[in-house]
C-alpha cells in the first residue's frame, strides 16, 4: 500500500527543487510563480513508477496541479486504481484532483463511478476499452457524466479501444452539457484529412480537414488532451500544420503529461526522452503568445475542472 504523509509529500517537493542544477533566476522564479501549470493527464504506479518518483517528475516540470486517472479492468496491469489514486490525492489535496474509472463493459460500472464521484472524484476517465464509442455500454457512462455534471476523457485507438470515432459526433450532439476530452493515437492521428486509421504514428505533412480539428471546430464541449506520445506527435508531425492548429484551437487543447518516466529526464526510456518535457517544449515553440500557453498549460482544463 503507498504511504506518503504530506510532510514527506513536501520532503519530495523540496528534495526534487534541490537536485535541480541550481536556483532560477530571481525573474524567472517570478514568472514562474505567476504561471501555473496543469497537467490533465497522469497515472500512479505507471509502468512501475513509485509516487514518490512521480512527485519528483511533476515538481520537475514545474507542474502546480495534477489530475490522477486511475486504471480499472486491465489496465490495472499498468497503471494504479481508484483507490491508489485516492491515497495519493489525499496528501495534497490542492496539488491532485481525482478522477474515477470504471470497466465499462462491466455491469458494476456505473455504480462504482457513482460511489467514487460521491466522495472525491471530479471527473470520469481515462475510459480505453473495447466497447463501440457510441455504444449503450458508454451511453451509461456519458449518461452519468450529464447526471453529474463532470468530463469524461476518452481514449480513441482504432479497432482496440473507444471503436467508431467517426460517430463521435452522435455522443457530443447527444451530450452537449460534458465536456469530453479526446485523447491518444486514432484521436491525433485524425487531425488530418484521409487517415489510414491503422497508422497510429502517422508522420509527414497534415492535410486539412482532419476529423479531430472538425469536432474541436464544431463543438463546444470537445477538447483535445495533448498527452502522451500520440499527443506530441501531432504538434511535431507538421509544424506549419501545428502552429496554425495550436492557434485556431488554443481554447479547446488541455497539456497532459500520460509520461511514465520517473525524473522528466526520460530515465529508464530506450530513447532516453521524457514524453512530458519533450510535448511542452514542442508546445512551447507553436503557440502564437504566452497568453495562448497559458490557456493551453493551465486556463482551459481550470475552466473544465471550475478551479
């Protein structure tokens, strides 16, 4: 069972600040107080990382205010549950916003969403499993969502999780009151028009009209979470692409972390990159002004979120 008192909590906080190559500058320890960051997307125990490492990656990156999505069904082989998610939130309730998951191709699913959005949970997800997205299994879900007014983040992988993201539109009609939250290969890889959506990596030039920039067009209660590889992948594939993309929906992307590495050094990674690190410095360099990165690191999932 992980046992992290705040006092050590804020041990971690400090000794991470500590390894770091040496005090900021007195303006950039200035702007940084003023600049906030969220991440909308992060996981315990992920791929084995303890949370003390976690705490460290997160301080490292500078982030303020983290929102844990807990695993259920198989991704409990990955990834920490409700419970383990709860434990850590608990140490430091200002810093971690608690999410809830459940198997939705479970009979119990709702129920034990329910029973976790009772207590301290603030929204659903991340919901990847092998259920059609507009399906009854997840309209119960989505149903729920409205019920309590909370978001829901979708995991979209071609013929693997979320199946049928060109009906999507059905459930964001359906459900104008939640906001959803895409994320993960097949949602990025659609920023294009003309996917192969087999091509979870898809590289090269982005032609206009994808799907993905469609939806966040169309539809106020759609957003794009810039997590993970997929998410990277898709402000690096095309940066002329992504500069304008970044621009035309710099109110709709939330920055998600979704990094297992323990350090934001990429430690313990074949490739030595820290996904997380590597997805804001990319960010970084496509925003139009530090007020569009603002809303992008911070603005955008805080309105989602209401803090």
């Amino acid at each position: 069972m992980f046992s992290l008192d705040r006092r050590a909590f804020l041990s971690v906080l400090a000794g991470a600040a500590a390894c770091s190559s040496g005090p900021p500058p007195a303006s950039e320890r200035e702007t940084a107080a003023v600049q906030p960051i969220l991440d909308f997307h992060c996981h315990t125990l992920h791929l084995g990382r303890t949370n003390e490492q976690l705490v460290t990656h997160q301080a490292a990156l500078g982030v303020t205010k983290t929102v844990l999505l807990p695993g259920a069904g198989w991704l409990l082989e990955r990834i920490g549950g409700n419970e383990h998610c709860a434990e850590l939130a608990k140490t430091d309730p200002d810093r971690f916003v608690l999410f809830a998951n459940a198997d939705s191709a479970e009979d119990d699913a709702v129920s034990t969403l329910a029973a976790w959005l009772d207590g301290d949970a603030r929204g659903i997800g991340e919901q990847k499993f092998n259920v059609p997205v507009d399906g009854k299994q997840m309209r119960r879900i989505f149903d729920l969502a409205r019920e309590r007014k909370v978001p829901v983040v979708v995991h979209f992988e071609h013929e693997m999780y979320n199946l049928g993201i060109q009906n999507f539109s059905k459930i964001l009609e359906a459900y104008p009151g939640v906001n959803f939250l895409g994320h993960a290969q097949t949602w990025w890889g659609n920023i294009g028009a003309d996917q192969d959506q087999a091509d979870m990596y898809p590289t090269g030039p982005v032609k206009l009209g994808g799907l993905t920039d469609r939806l966040l067009s169309d539809y106020p209660n759609m957003y794009g979470d810039l997590s993970a590889g997929s998410g990277r992948n898709a402000l690096t594939r095309d940066k002329d692409f992504a500069r304008g993309f970044v621009e035309r929906h710099q109110d709709k992307l939330v920055w998600g972390s979704d990094c297992p590495c323990p350090d934001a050094k990429g430690t313990g990674r074949s490739d030595g990159l820290c996904v997380a690190a590597s997805c804001l410095e990319a960010l970084r360099g496509l925003v139009p002004n530090d007020e569009a990165f603002q809303k992008i690191v911070w603005g955008n999932g805080a309105g989602i979120l209401g803090v």
